[in-house]
C-alpha cells in the first residue's frame, strides 16, 4: 500500500477540531501538556481562547470540562490513550460517565503502533475500560476521513464519547463519495461467503489486504468496518455470521474486553457461531519501531492472513 495516502489519525483529529470549532462556538478543547502530540495545537492556533493547557494533570483536566459542560460547552479533553483512559478513569466514571455529561474525549496514541515510547505508553486496555461505563460511546475510526466524521458525529451526540486515535499513519481507504458515516453502524467495506472479518481501527486496511491474499487460497472473506465498538452494530454481525458461519475479530487492543468480546457477547446471545479473535493475547507490549511491533504481534496482513489460514 506504499501508493495509497496514509495519514494518523490523531493528526485528522486535530484538523477536525478546528473544522468544528468554526461550525460550533460551543466546542472547546483541553490538553494535558501534549498539544503538540494529541494535535490539538492546530485547534489552539486558530482559537487560542477556547483552548485550556491543564498540564500533568489528567484527573483536574477532566473535572474542568465537567464543568464546562454543565454550562452548555462542548469540551473535547485530550491526551495519550494510557493517561486518557488508563490514569483517568475514576474522574471519566464519576464526573462524565455518572452525571452523564457531555465530554469528549479524545484519546491519541493508543495500541502498540506507539511504538518506540514502550509497553508504559501502549494503551491496549482503552476500549475494555470505556465500554464499561454505562452510556459512553466508544469510537474507533480506521482513517482520516472516518476520524474526520467521527469528531463530528461526535458533536452532534448528546453525551459522552470516548474516540480512539493513532500515532502512526495509516491509508486512507474511506476516500470514496458513497461513504456515510453513522454512530453505531458498522461498514461492509469487502462482501465474501466463506467467513467474516470484522475489524476496528488501524487493523481494518490490514485486513482488506489479507482478504486479498486469502482469495488467492479461494477463501473469500467479507469484511466489516466496526467503527463503534459502544453501541455495537448487532443486527449486522448477526447477519454476517449467519451468512457465513465463522467470524474473525481483529483490533489493536487486547482480545479481553475489547471488540473481540463484544462480537462474541453478540454473538453468543443471539447466533452462536465459532469465533477467532486476533488482537494482543494478554500480553503487554514492548518497545520498538511501530511497523515491526505490528509484524511480531501479528496484526499486520500479512499476520492476520497466517492466523486466518491456519484457523480456517
């Protein structure tokens, strides 16, 4: 895919920030020191008054914009995935997710794809914390036009959200005029008969090269973007396993907690059906150079397409 243009999508949710800053008036955004990392530095440059830095200190930050929101802003607090969900979760449960507030919260760096910054930074247990906390919204966009939507579905919604960004970049493979971005509706980006990918995040390009290369062994597998993991998109995994009778869950994230169990919570409920998660198996990660990482924890294509053949 070196033709393809790639982009991060922490980096598309800073640009987003600033599109809907000039939409809505209401939208402000707190950082914890890391503007220049999280990219809400591009929002700050062009509305420095609705930016707050509030330093080392996650917790505080997200009490600020609890507060704001009760007086009808839209706050978007953002930080490392680790610190946004991980060091800040009592204070996300407590003074967004209890009162139910409207609080964005926008998570960058998130999964093994940190890559150099080591196993302390690689939020692999995000998605599993936020699902728990009742009404929160879990968003996980696979590119730049997807992060793009998301922050502003995002805006759109009354209530918390939690979006997960990336640092490294990743293809753009939603750049096409039929795409339609919606809360809680998974994408068919792939149709195939003979098992379904379903996938979250930096893993989705990945797996439309691997179905790729299953084809060329006559394995044809669908796959589906799940863009939100809360609320999950139920009636069409249920359809797609029905369809095809076997399932593959893929996610930067670790398989406890993350997509890969809510797909199988489904799935149990309502069509039992025989299920592969791929994602890191309760493993932390290690400090390396993000693509290498991706390859030695099997989440590249070339990775996924092995597990799947074996699996299949």
């Amino acid at each position: 895919m070196s033709d393809v243009k790639k982009i991060a999508t922490r980096e598309s949710y800073g640009n987003a920030l600033v599109e809907v800053g000039k939409e809505n008036p209401n939208v402000v955004v707190l950082d914890a020191d890391l503007a220049a990392a999280t990219k809400t530095g591009t929002f700050k440059k062009v509305f420095p008054e609705r930016h707050i830095d509030c330093g080392i200190a996650e917790c505080n930050m997200t009490g600020v914009a609890a507060g704001l929101a009760t007086t009808g802003k839209i706050p978007f607090i953002s930080s490392f995935a680790m610190f946004a969900a991980g060091r800040n979760f009592e204070q996300v449960r407590n003074s967004i997710g209890y009162p139910h507030l409207n609080v964005k919260i926008g998570a960058t760096h998130a999964g093994i794809s940190v890559g150099e910054d080591g196993a302390s930074h690689q939020c692999n247990e995000d998605i599993a914390l936020m699902r728990t906390i009742p009404g929160m919204v879990v968003v996980c966009p696979s590119d730049d036009v997807e992060a793009k939507a998301a922050v502003k579905a995002a805006v759109e919604h009354e209530g918390p959200v939690y979006l997960r960004f990336g640092r490294l970049a990743v293809p753009v493979i939603n750049d096409r005029p039929d795409y339609k971005f919606e809360l809680g509706k998974g994408v068919v980006l792939r149709e195939g008969k003979d098992l379904t990918i379903v996938a979250t995040g930096l893993p989705v390009a990945e797996c439309l090269a691997a179905a790729d290369m299953l084809a060329k062994d006559g394995i044809d597998a669908k796959v589906i973007n799940i863009h939100t993991i809360k609320p999950l998109d139920e009636e069409l995994i249920i359809a797609a396993a029905k369809e095809t009778g076997k399932v593959v869950t893929v996610e930067e994230h670790s398989v406890i907690g993350g997509l890969g169990s809510a797909v199988c919570d489904c799935l149990c409920a309502n069509a039992p059906t025989k299920v592969l998660k791929i994602g890191m198996n309760d493993k932390f990660g290690e400090s390396g150079a993000a693509v290498a990482l991706l390859h030695k924890y099997g989440l590249d294509a070339e990775g996924i397409y092995n597990k799947i053949k074996e699996w299949a």
